[in-house]
C-alpha cells in the first residue's frame, strides 16, 4: 500500500534532542578529568541548562507534538499500551507514545537535578559556581544521579528498539528527518508550525540561562578541604575545622 511522509518533529525539538545527546556525553567524559576538561564539564552542564529551560517552555509554546498535552498520560493509558506491547499489538502514534512520554518526563526531571546538584558540587579538581553556598557540597548526590541517568539511558535504548520493532515505526529516522511514514489509511497530518515569537522567546529564556551561569565566578580548590569564591573574600570552608 501507497506511504505517504507526515511531518511530526520540528527543527528545534529535534535540534533540542541530538544537542542534549552531545552535551551529555561530552560531560560524561569529561567527570572527574582535570585542568580544560574540568572546566568543559561545567559549561557543558550549564548549557544543558538552557537546553532544559528551552524544553520546557517549549513544551507548552511549540509546535503541536512538542507540547506536553500531547503526549501527557495517565497511568491507566500506560498499562493499556504495555499490554499492547506484549501481545504484539502495539498502536502507532504520531507523537511520543504513552511510555515515551512518560520517558520525556522522566528524563526532564532526571537532568535537571543532576545540572542543579552539579551546580552545587566540587571537589579537587571540579566545583560548580554555587558550592558552598548555604553549606552546600551536592557531589555525592550529582554523582548518584548520574549512575540513575546511564541506567535510564541504557533502558531508553532498549525501549526505542522495541517499540520500532513491534510497531514497525522508525523512530529514530524519525528524530532526525522530522517525519513519519504512515499507510493512506492512517490517520495523521502534518503537525502545524509554532509561531516564530515563541521560539524567540524560547530561546532567548535558554541562552540568558546558560550565559547567566557561566558568568558565574569559578570557585578554587585548595588541598581538598574545602572551597573559596575568588571574588577576594574567603568563604568558610565546606568541611569546617582543620581537624576534618
């Protein structure tokens, strides 16, 4: 039967997805590195940042598939559609499809506490520009978070393939063209556009966040003990006595 190409995805949501992609791995590999890296690793999770306030505006601003109305579902509809999946019935959607919705939600409220525990985490080598503050040295909590989010990533994965699998939908491609392939006699039409304001808007919300950050003053280390802002006044040490 004739295909006909539905345009789901637009440019910024995927353009929001892959630069997520990159800006993880790059601060995947740069944890824990010194010297440039450490430093990579901080504006990398700074822009991660942006790109998380982008999302979420974007997600009530953007264009029809982007937005979370549409793809926001309740548990019931979650089950209905795991139990699709095991009998090998899935149904095709135009959108996020109910468990990848629920993983668009997840994964938004995942990085943004690893980017606001990241902010708030030193160590000898790497500090985020507000550790100290309040006493404050989030690091063990940023780096179990990011044991969750490789865990989620690798499930994520895994997800993907199945459900292109069972539902014959090429999600991938999908993500990158912008468009699905859908039978004459499904239903489907192209995804409208969003207003060119709301992406400025958006956009301009994401790079305020992200330059804010980075305007931050970098905190020293000094032999571990703790950390000092270099604004020419010592901050208390993080650990307190010397005696530690």
């Amino acid at each position: 039967m004739q295909e006909r190409l539905v345009r789901v995805w637009d440019l910024p949501t995927r353009v929001f997805h892959w630069a997520l992609v990159i800006l993880l791995m790059v601060a995947w590999f740069s944890g824990g590195e010194e010297g440039g890296a450490a430093t990579l690793h901080r504006y990398a999770g700074e822009a991660i940042a942006g790109l998380i306030v982008f999302r979420v505006i974007w997600g009530f601003v953007g264009n029809e598939r982007a937005r979370f109305r549409d793809f926001v579902a309740g548990p019931r509809t979650i089950i209905e559609h795991l139990g699709d999946l095991f009998r090998d019935q899935p149904k095709r959607h135009l959108g996020h499809n109910p468990l990848g919705g629920l993983a668009v939600f997840a994964l938004l409220a995942l990085v943004t506490a690893m980017v606001i525990t990241g902010l708030f985490s030193g160590g000898d080598e790497m500090a985020g520009p507000f550790v100290g503050m309040g006493g404050l040295n989030m690091a063990e909590a940023h780096e179990a978070l990011f044991r969750v989010l490789q865990a989620f990533v690798v499930l994520h994965l895994i997800g993907v393939a199945i459900e292109s699998w069972l539902s014959r939908d090429r999600l991938v491609p999908a993500m990158i063209s912008g468009a699905k392939r859908r039978r004459a006699d499904e239903p489907g039409e192209d995804a409208p556009a969003a207003h060119p304001s709301a992406l400025i808007a958006a956009l301009v919300f994401a790079a305020t966040t992200t330059f804010a950050l980075a305007a931050q003053p970098t905190p020293t280390t000094g032999d571990g003990a703790g950390f000092e802002q270099e604004d020419g006044e010592h901050e208390r040490s993080l650990l307190g006595d010397d005696d530690h």
